[in-house]
C-alpha cells in the first residue's frame, strides 16, 4: 500500500514537471506541450520515487533505465532531470538553442541522464529489449523503463520487438503505453484506430496492466506489480489526458507541438497554479 504523504509529495513534483514544461517552451516557440504533460505523473513516480537511479551518479552500472521512445515528449524528462539537479535550472530556458544542451529530441551525447537517441517513433522498444538482455547477460538487477505513446502503437518495428521480448522471456522490461488518444494532427481513433490496445499486447505475450496514468497510487502499484512478473514483459496502459491540467491543451491536437502566446503561457502557469491549491486542501 502506497502512503497517503508519498502520493501527494508525488502530485506535487508532478505539478512542479507540468510547470516546468511550459517554462521551457515560453512564448512563441514549438513545444512538445500535449504529451509532454500528459506522462507528468509516471515520470515523478519513476525518477523520483521507483527507479534506482542516483542523481549524483548517472553512469552508475546497476541503475534502472528510462527510454522514452516517444522522444518529441523529452520536456517531461529534462524537467525531472532538472528537478533532480542532474541537468542545471539554467539550462530551462535554452531549450532548442544552439547555446543550451536540450534539444527537441534525446541527445545522449551532450545531455546527461539520456539512455539512448529516441524520436523516430517505434525504435524505442527496440533499444529496450536490447538494453535488458544486455543486463540479464551482465547479472545485474537494473530494470528498463519503455514510454510509448499510443499514436506510436501504429510503427511495425514495435511489435517485432514486442514479440522478440516475449521470446526471450524479458521480465527486467516494463513498456508503458501513454494512452492520450491524441496525436499530432488528431484523434488516434480517427487516425490509425487499434481498438483494444490490451488485447493486442496480450496477443504478443505480454502481461498487461491498465491503469489511470494521473493516478499516482495505481501507477506506483503497476510499476510494483511488473517486477514482481517472471518469464515475460509487463506492458501498463496508462489512460492520460493530452495537455494535463492546462485548460486550453487539454484533449487538443493543436498542442501537440504548438506554440503559446504571452496569454496562453500566463494561464497555463495560473491553471498549474490553481491544481497547487486544490492538492494542498486534500
């Protein structure tokens, strides 16, 4: 059982994250808002309270590894990096400059704290299978963590790697499906319609666990559950909102990369601000 103080200091990293994002991307500048956001909460329960992973050490060998496959998304982990102090404040308002080290996709080779180059959606998983086999052959006790975005579930290479997971019996991988049901241009039912994501992943032999993704106490007690599954991969569809908690982002595919104005960026800041003031009456 999750404790009620380690749910809300989690909701409340998760605000800070969302906060952060839209800092990043400021006024008049594409930005990753959408899905950024939605994925705040799973990033504050993996870098912050799930994964073995040292801020002070990032190379550590038996650390658990975060890939986020849906690389246009790297907003949401800069910011926990940032929070974490692995990656300076200073560097939040160069994003997407020549002069700062974040870029619009991962950079392994100039940003700390990056596992792999990710961004040309359905390569993500790929490197994942690879990564875990690689550490079941070394003996070490690290996990890998795989976020995938619903839109992505359309790429071929994902499914090959899916299938190759369950046949090599990788139960050091835990995918994670960020199910907005929006990408960029639109309603993914609309677009590349898969009808019922659990079933498929059950079809590739996967142990599937479907969760509410801005729940932190569900996505602490999936995260839990997968490592106690052996012999095959656990999969956890997180149902999110596109552009959580900022009013105008939220279920619209115009922020999937949009650019804000002074007025968008001032109410994304006073709706985060708003969410701050209703946790702490809980």
């Amino acid at each position: 059982m999750v404790s009620t103080e380690t749910v809300k200091r989690l909701r409340r990293i998760a605000l800070t994250l969302r906060a952060d994002i839209v800092e990043m991307i400021g006024v008049g500048k594409a930005g990753h808002l959408g899905g950024s956001s939605s994925l705040a909460e799973i990033a504050a329960a993996l870098y912050f309270h799930k994964m073995k992973f040292d801020p002070k050490n990032v190379a550590e060998e038996n650390r658990d590894r975060f890939l986020l496959s849906k690389g246009h998304a790297v907003l949401i982990q800069y910011a926990a990096l940032i929070e974490l102090g692995v990656i300076p404040r200073s560097e939040l308002k160069k994003v997407k400059t020549l002069a700062g080290v974040l870029q619009g996709h991962p950079d392994m080779a100039n940003t700390p704290g990056m596992e792999a180059v990710t961004g040309s959606l359905g390569q993500g998983l790929s490197i994942g299978v690879g990564m875990a086999l690689g550490l079941r052959l070394d003996g070490r006790p690290s996990r890998v963590y795989v976020i995938m975005g619903d839109g992505e579930l359309s790429e071929g290479q994902l499914w090959e790697a899916a299938m190759a997971a369950w046949r090599f019996h990788v139960d050091n991988l835990t995918g994670i499906v960020d199910r907005n049901r929006v990408q960029a241009t639109g309603p993914t039912k609309e677009i590349f319609d898969i009808p019922d994501i659990e079933r498929k992943w059950e079809s590739f032999g996967w142990h599937v666990i479907t969760v509410n993704g801005h729940d932190v106490a569900q996505v602490l007690e999936a995260l839990d559950a997968a490592e106690q599954v052996k012999g095959y991969p656990t999969v956890i569809v997180a149902d999110t909102v596109k552009g959580k908690d900022i009013s105008f982002a939220e279920h619209n595919a115009a922020f999937h990369n949009g650019i804000l104005t002074e007025e968008q960026y001032q109410q994304a800041m006073a709706d985060i601000d708003a969410r701050r003031a209703e946790l702490e009456k809980d």
